[in-house]
C-alpha cells in the first residue's frame, strides 16, 4: 500500500502562522481541505523527523500515524507515539543477559534460509524481518517438568513397568490448563508486542499414544533417564526458582532452541526481551550496506547457522531424537507439535518472503529504526573475528554474549550523544559534545575509583537527559515551523493552549482516543472512549508558560520507557564491565574473562600478537573505555574541560601498569626485545602467519 506522504519531498512551502486565531483556522476548518488537524501537520513532522536523520541518522518511515496509511500491515499496530521505539528500537531492556540474547539472535536465524539468513526478500519495507517462536512444549515438559524421572527409573520395576508409570504420571502433570490467556490485556496497556500474540500456543494436551514413540527409540528406560538427565546438565542460567518453562538449554542445534513462554504456553518476552533481534538487525543491515557498496558483505548469518545450528553434535541428538523422533520409522516419529516442525523445516530450507510468512506461529520480529549506523559494521567485525577463531561451542556463546551487550551498550551511548546534539547543529554548541568515555579503575586507587563511579553515574543520567531533549527538540522544531510565536513565552492562553495540544499531539502521534487535559497530571494520557472534547485547555484566564507545557507533554511521552533507565549499568556488569557492588560503589572495572574476550575480538585471526599501546587504544576508539594515562588525556580533551587537581597523569599510569599485570597473569602478554609490551593472541599458534 503505498504512503501518502513522501519523506524526502520538498517542505520549503510548509505555511507559517504568526498569530494562534489563524493557525487554529487553518487546523479545524474543514472547507476546502477536509484533513484533520493531525494530517494537516504530518508534513511539519516529517521535516523535523529528516532533521533529527542528519544527526542521529537515516531511519526507515516511522510506525506511527504520523505517515502510516490506515490498513498498513507493519508497524505499531496501537499507533501510540514511543520514544524509545523512535530512536533506539524496542528490544532494550534493563534486565537483558547476555546468554539470552545469544539465544534469541540464534533463534531469529533458525527462523530464516539456512543458506542466507540475510536474504532480503524474507524482510518486510522497513526490512524487519520475521520469526517462528518454537514452543517446544514436549522437549521442556520432559526436561524441566518431569520430577518423577529419577525416582521411577530407582523402583525395582520391570522396563516395561517403568515405562507404563512414568506414561501415566506425566501426562497427569502435563495437561495443559482450559482456558488460557484467560487474564488478557488492560484496556490502558501501551506495550506493544509488534504483533507478537500471534505466537499463541497452538498445543494441545499431552496423551500417552504421543508419548510411544519414545518407548521405541530408547529401549529400555535408563538409557531414557541418562538422555534426560544429560540434556538438563546444559541447561543455561539455571535458577530453582524459575518456573520449568523458563529454563534454557545451550544451542548445541536448531532443536534445542525455543522461545520464552509460561507454564500455559503464552509466549512472553521477560528474558528474551529483544536484544538478540537487535544484533540480527544490526548484523543484517551490515550485510545490505557492505552487499551495496562493495558486493562483497561478511555473511555472518551463514556462518553463524553453520557453527550453531548445522554441525552435528551428540548432546543434541537426545534433543532430536526427542522433538522430532526418528524419520523414516512411522512408529518411531513424534508427531506432537507437527505443524511447528513442518512450518520450521520449511522457513529453513525455502526463501519464504514476508508476504508468505503468514502462519499464526510467524511473528513479525523487533522494529529497528535506522538504515545503518558504524556500529552495524563493527558488532559484525567483532562477531567475525571471533568466529574466525578455534573456540569451542561453549566458550564461543560466551564471547557472542559479551560482544552483543558490549556493542549495544556503545550504540546506547553514542545515539544518547546524539540526541543531545539535537538543535545545536549550526550554533557554537556543536563543537561541544557530551562525553561517552567509560574511566575504568583497574588499580586498586581510591582516587580513580571515586572518579570512575562518577562517570558511570553520568553516563547512567544519559538516557533520561537525551530522551528529554529529544522531545523538547522535535516539538520546538515543529512548533518553529508552524507557529512560532509560541516559543519561549511566559504567559500562554487559553487559544494558545489548544493550539499547542494540536501540536504536540501531532508531533508524537496521540491517537485521538487519548484525552488530554492540561489540568490533570497522571503519568500518562489515558484512554477515554467518549466522543466528547479530547483536548482540554486550563480554564480562561489562567496560563502557563512555554516551558511547563513542554514539561508536561515529555514526562508523559517518555513514562513508558523506565525499564531502559538502568540499562548501562546493568549490560556493562553482565559483561564485566562494572564490578559487582550494590549502588554508589560501582565503578569501570574489567573482569579476566571481558580482557580476554577483547583481546580475541581485537586481534582476531588476523595478528599473532599486538603493541599494548595499540591495544589500549583500539579499546578507546570502538569502545570508549579509558584506561592508560594517554586515553586518559584524550577524554579530557574530549571532556572540553580540565582535569581535577587529584586525577594526575600518574594514577593512569598506575591504572595502565595494573592492566598490563593483569595481561601477563592471563597469560596473554610478552615483552620482546625492543622494550615494548605486546598484547599476545592465546591462539597464535594456530593462526598462519
């Protein structure tokens, strides 16, 4: 369906109204142009959208009404304007862990051509593609739901016995409930789930003629209990007080992965909470850039499926044998759940396109706004050299994780930058960037320490601070655009207030069954299903200034988005990257397994060994981590300010010379002749020089 309006046309014709009785004509007469309010200033939010582009990026169209035709099948269906989801993409989350997201990352490419996970046809306009949530409800009932086992195969019984026991007692314990979803969704909900309740459970109760088959696979019933027991072994992040349907297996192959769901098999996104669909993202739009501009892209799609999914690997036999049974033998076959295996084999083998992806089971993965960023290309590079490196599948996942949430969070920080570079742009103030750095106190220095915890509290403050700034821009830029008398000023009426309620509502896409009352102040705009007056003024005679109706339209359009306040702190410890401490003693620190990840993500497969110069500030460049005392004097130059009187050029050097003991006790630096220290790449010995 094509889009009403062009992104790229010209705007230089936009009207400009410079009293409020000719721009609220403009807005509500309904003869000759009969738009409504809202349409009438979707090219006014356009131009401030191509503006916010050139410092934060090219994005694709965005999801909401301000430009989406009624009908379009992509998008936010609640068309309810979302900060977060503008720009930064709804799959962060405060609580995300880093196995996690390797596990959803995997499973968005399980869900596509094995070949070419990338293929391009399988995406949709905005190039977001799509994924098969497999709920594997047999293999994880077994696995994690299935107590008895033990005990069972303990009693002094015939195999046969065993067997006829255990049938019985697990499809007791396994009957899936009546009704389900029985909760639903509140009315006044704002999570969007991108069209994910379409991944509802298509089970149906467990019976025992579903469960044969296992009977003539394994034999006898210990052989049964020692697969069970081998495959719960590696299960990943397990916690007793998880409920079973929120345990993991490790991705030893495509039939060990499966989505996140409840006991009653509702799909849920509480740890796999998006992050792995941003890295496919990321990755696939590397690829398409790189494709374009070279035609010679890194196919990490491909060569992730190959090392994850493909190689043939005993501990996922069991999960096979279990899932799927045995093909070719009609007794021997599992045929709970066909329909996903059916659908899954299909997705893998066939470029299926997202017009065809049209099963209930198919959901239409996280939107992602941006076309291409420089971090697209080095969260690729880093997969690559990791990949390109002899590690085993366990150690590997590990690395995966680490460079996933290490390069999330530097996108994180370098678009908060950007935002914060929002209408500066041709004022002296652009040259003034807010500095990202992480300080890191290696050394055990009070001092450092002290400073480091400040800057992780700044670069916490971040998000807040940006996505304020960023609401307080797009409305400015609309309202500079449309009417600009209204900027800055103290006392605004009654009129002047309606006109801006028009334009906020406009400028972040409130859907008209959204009231706004200018004399209440709940943390959002609620819902209301009258056909009354949705815009309410303060009564005449009082006013408000320019900047406390800016304040109330932000505080309400950013409410949804708290779950992302801690989201720094939180990725930078999972990785290593913050030390453990509870509240204001956390500090940039570095654990061995991150050093040693950086030092196989650096070097790769290309360099044997590293100048630890070079290292430390390659560390700089990609990921703003300060550590030595030249990286320290690069951040404060950056910082545009001086160093504090106790923050002296020793206590880097201090710091650095920690680091590099650090190094020599991993074993992973050298000292050669020349008087330098050399970063060591602990499979040298395999590479080719």
């Amino acid at each position: 369906m094509p889009f009403p309006y062009d992104l790229t046309k010209n705007t230089d014709a936009l009207q400009c109204f410079s009293d409020v009785h000719s721009a609220l004509n403009f807005l509500n007469k309904s003869e000759p142009d009969r738009r409504s309010a809202q349409e009438k200033l979707i090219p006014y939010c356009l131009e401030a959208r191509a503006q916010e582009d050139k410092v934060l990026g090219q994005r694709y169209r965005t999801q909401y009404n301000i430009d989406a035709p009624k009908g379009s099948t992509s998008g936010n269906k609640t068309h309810v304007f979302n900060v977060e989801e503008e720009i930064f993409g709804t799959g962060f989350h405060m609580a995300q862990a880093k196995e996690m997201a390797v596990l959803e990352l995997l499973a968005m490419i399980a869900s596509q051509n094995k070949n070419d996970p990338f293929d391009r046809n399988q995406a949709d306009e905005l190039d977001t593609f799509t994924l098969l949530k497999m709920h594997r409800t047999l293999l994880r009932r077994i696995l994690f739901n299935n107590h008895f086992l033990s005990s069972i195969a303990q009693m002094q019984l015939t195999d046969e016995e065993k067997w006829s026991r255990w049938l019985e007692q697990f499809v007791k314990n396994n009957q899936l409930p009546e009704a389900k979803n029985s909760k639903g969704k509140k009315d006044d909900d704002d999570d969007d789930d991108d069209g994910e309740s379409g991944a509802a459970a298509q089970s149906k109760d467990i019976t025992e003629s579903d469960l044969k088959y296992l009977q003539g696979i394994f034999g006898s019933f210990a052989s049964f209990e020692k697969a069970v027991n081998l495959l719960r072994s590696w299960s990943i992040l397990n916690d007793n007080e998880r409920q079973w349907s929120f345990q993991f297996l490790f991705p030893f192959g495509v039939e060990s992965l499966y989505w996140e769901c409840t006991n009653e098999l509702d799909v849920k996104n509480n740890y796999m909470a998006g992050a792995g669909q941003i890295v496919f993202n990321m990755l696939a739009r590397s690829y398409f850039y790189r494709t374009d501009k070279s035609k010679d892209g890194i196919k990490l799609g491909q060569k992730l499926n190959d090392y994850f999914l493909e190689q043939v690997d005993a501990v996922n036999v069991y999960a096979q044998i279990i899932s799927k049974g045995k093909e070719g033998e009609e007794d021997k076959k599992c045929t709970y759940e066909i329909e996903e295996q059916e659908l899954l084999h299909k997705l893998r083998n066939e470029v299926v396109t997202c017009v065809e992806r049209s099963d209930s089971l198919v959901v239409r993965g996280r939107y992602f706004p941006y076309k291409h960023l420089p971090i697209f290309d080095q969260i690729s590079d880093d997969i690559a050299n990791a990949l390109s490196l002899p590690l085993n599948k366990q150690e590997q996942f590990l690395v995966l994780g680490t460079i996933c949430l290490l390069n999330l969070n530097v996108f994180l920080l370098e678009q908060q930058q950007k935002l914060l570079q929002l209408g500066k742009e041709d004022s002296e103030q652009a040259k003034d960037t807010t500095n990202i750095d992480m300080v890191l106190a290696i050394d055990n220095n009070s001092v450092l320490k002290k400073f480091s915890r400040a800057r992780l509290a700044e670069n916490e403050a971040l998000y807040r601070y940006s996505v304020k700034h960023y609401c307080e821009c797009r409305i400015r830029s609309i309202i500079k655009s449309f009417a600009p008398f209204l900027l800055d000023k103290t006392r605004i009426d009654h009129d002047e207030q309606e006109l801006f309620i028009q334009i906020a509502r406009s400028a972040f896409s409130i859907g008209e069954n959204r009231k706004i009352d200018l004399n209440f102040k709940e943390e959002k705009f609620l819902k209301d299903k009258t056909e009354s007056n949705q815009n309410i003024a303060l009564d005449n005679g009082v006013t408000m200034s320019y900047q406390e109706l800016v304040d109330f339209f932000t505080s309400k359009i950013s409410a949804r988005d708290y779950h992302m306040e801690r989201a720094h702190t939180n990725y930078c410890a999972d990785i290593g990257l913050v030390n453990k401490a509870e509240g204001a003693y956390r500090n940039y620190t570095m654990t061995d397994d991150l050093i040693r990840t950086l030092v196989i993500t650096v070097l790769g497969n290309k360099k044997a060994q590293m100048k630890a110069s070079e290292f430390l500030q390659i560390l700089y460049e990609r990921y703003y981590i300060v550590i030595g005392p030249l990286e320290g004097q690069q951040y404060f130059k950056n910082k545009k300010g001086h160093e504090p009187d106790y923050l002296d050029e020793k206590r880097f050097s201090d710091n650095r010379s920690a680091f590099i003991e650090r190094l020599r006790k991993l074993d992973l630096l050298i000292s050669l002749s020349d008087g330098y220290e050399y970063i060591k790449n602990p499979f040298a010995n395999s590479l080719n020089q």
